[in-house]
C-alpha cells in the first residue's frame, strides 16, 4: 500500500531568458538555454517528495537517454519509479519555455511518450497499491481516458483522488464528482465554471458554484493567495510576498506539498498552507523542479 501516488507527465525541459516574449513571427535573441526535469506530473511527485512524503509515480517514458535520465533524476529524488512504463512509440516529452525577467513564462509541451500513459495499466496499478489511506493525485497532460480510469480505480479502493485541472480543458462531470479537492487556477477556473475570475471576490463566487461539482476547491490566485471551499465555507489565505525569479513550476509545487500534507492525515486547510509555503519557494529558482543541492564538503578521514 502506498500512503501517495502520482499519476501525470514528465517531460525535459528547455528554459531561455528573454526581455519579452516574442510577438507572432518575430525572433528574439535570449540568454544561455538551461536544460531541466519538468512535466507536471513529475514536479508534483519531486514537490510532494521534498515535503517529506515520496510517493510512488505513475508515468510514461519514452525508451530514450533522455527518459532513463529522467527516471534516475526522479529516483534519485526519492521518488518510487518502479511502477513507470516505457515506450518505443514516441521520445520521452520535452517542454519549450521562454521566461522574461519579471518572472512570467510561456510554455510549449510536447507530450511524447505521456500521451501514451494507458488507462488499464494506470488503474490496475492504482488499485494494487491504494487502500483508503490513500491519496492519488493527477493532471491532464496525460490522456483524459487515463485519468478517468485513474479516478474510477481510486473511488473504487476507497482512496481521496486530488486533481489538478491543468492544462484546462472540458472533463465529465462524474471525474469532477470525484475531485477533493479539484485544483485549478484563476485561468482554469475561469474555463471550467464559465465565468470570468479576475479578482479574490471573483474566485470565492467560482469556488462556491464548483463546490456544487466537485467534493471540495482549491483556487490558486498566484500572488493574491489561495481559496478554499469545502462543505464547511469558502474562504481565502494571502500569498507569501517574496522576490519572483520563474514562475515554472510554482503550481505544481504548490499542489505537490498539498497532496503530501492530505496523505500525512492533514485537513485540506493545513495542505493548502503547506502547498503556498512550497509555491513561495518555487517561484526563488530558475526551473520547474528545484536545483540539486551541492554535497557538503566531507571532513578528512582518519588514516
């Protein structure tokens, strides 16, 4: 039995710096290109690790140097990857990101081998490792059909399924039934509910009207904080105010140390303030994961 699985995307990612992001047809001269691990699946998992939970990930790989050196950054990064596939059908997935100075990126994703995450395996994992102490958490850079099964495995085993509704689009309102909490930004909830989320007061009214869908609601507003609905009210919690270097990655760290808090036994309150301090961090560095600490130095052994 597994107390956290994570299900999603992994991806190597390609980050240039630039003054602006080009407008269509133009080219732009960036800084030097700094290589990465990414995919949102894979920071989740690399987030909820660093809080102290390693959870086991589900994910596809493409049979490349590429996907291996993935494979051994996420385990090297405690996380479980001994349930992982990979594929001859497509490369490992990359991710295209431009970053200007004020810290906003833009993002391309090309999904590889993730688009090749299949339903039956992913589920028949799930239900082999969750008990009702479990929580699985997923996003939607893998298919919307591997997630559906994802989540039925989950209901089924009595587990808490958390979803991030990332990238946005249209899902079942049976998976949303499911989600507790659905995870989504300003941006994403704006998709989902239909209405425009451009204010705190905005995202509380949104968050009320997705709590008739889904089980509970969590809405991150990025430097406007975070809010909160449940059964119990809806409610919202400032952001930390630290200096911006990327905002890559700072979701799903976010929702990485949430899913850790939910699997310790916390209550979605406590998660969500783990997940805000985890994104303040995130947004410091360049990258969508963390960099690796340097060793410290080791003091001479005795002849």
């Amino acid at each position: 039995m597994s107390a956290l699985i994570v299900v999603g995307s992994a991806s190597r990612d390609y980050t240039v710096i630039v003054d602006r992001h080009p407008q269509p047809g133009e080219t732009l001269l960036g800084g030097d290109i700094v290589t990465g691990a990414g995919g949102k699946g894979a920071n989740q998992a690399v987030a909820a690790s660093a809080a102290g939970v390693p959870p086991v990930f589900i994910g596809s790989f493409g049979d490349d140097s590429t996907g291996h050196e993935l494979i051994e950054e996420l385990r090297s990064n405690g996380v479980d990857v001994s349930h992982v596939t990979t594929t001859t059908e497509a490369p490992t997935g990359v991710a295209l990101i431009t970053v200007v100075t004020s810290g906003e990126n833009s993002i391309v994703v090309a999904a590889g081998a993730n688009a090749r995450l299949q339903p039956d395996t992913s589920a028949a994992i799930i239900r082999s490792l969750a008990s009702p102490a479990t929580v699985v958490l997923a996003q939607l850079e893998v298919p919307l059909a591997t997630v559906i099964a994802v989540a039925d495995a989950t209901r089924d085993a009595g587990a808490r399924f958390v979803l991030n509704l990332s990238p946005s689009r249209e899902i079942p309102a049976a998976l949303l039934a499911l989600c507790d909490p659905l995870v989504v930004n300003e941006s994403e909830a704006a998709a989902v509910s239909g209405r425009a989320v451009s204010s705190v007061a905005d995202a509380l009214a949104v968050a009320k009207e997705l709590l008739q869908q889904s089980v509970s609601v969590v809405i991150t507003l990025g430097g406007d904080g975070v809010v909160l609905a449940t059964a119990e009210g809806v409610s919202h919690s400032p952001a930390h105010q630290v200096s911006v270097v990327d905002t890559t990655g700072a979701g799903d760290a976010f929702v990485g140390a949430l899913a850790a808090e939910l699997a310790r036994g916390a209550d979605l309150a406590s998660a969500v303030e783990a997940g805000t301090a985890a994104g303040a961090r995130a947004v410091q560095h360049l990258g969508a994961q963390p960099p690796r600490s340097p060793q410290p130095p080791q003091p001479p052994q005795p002849n």
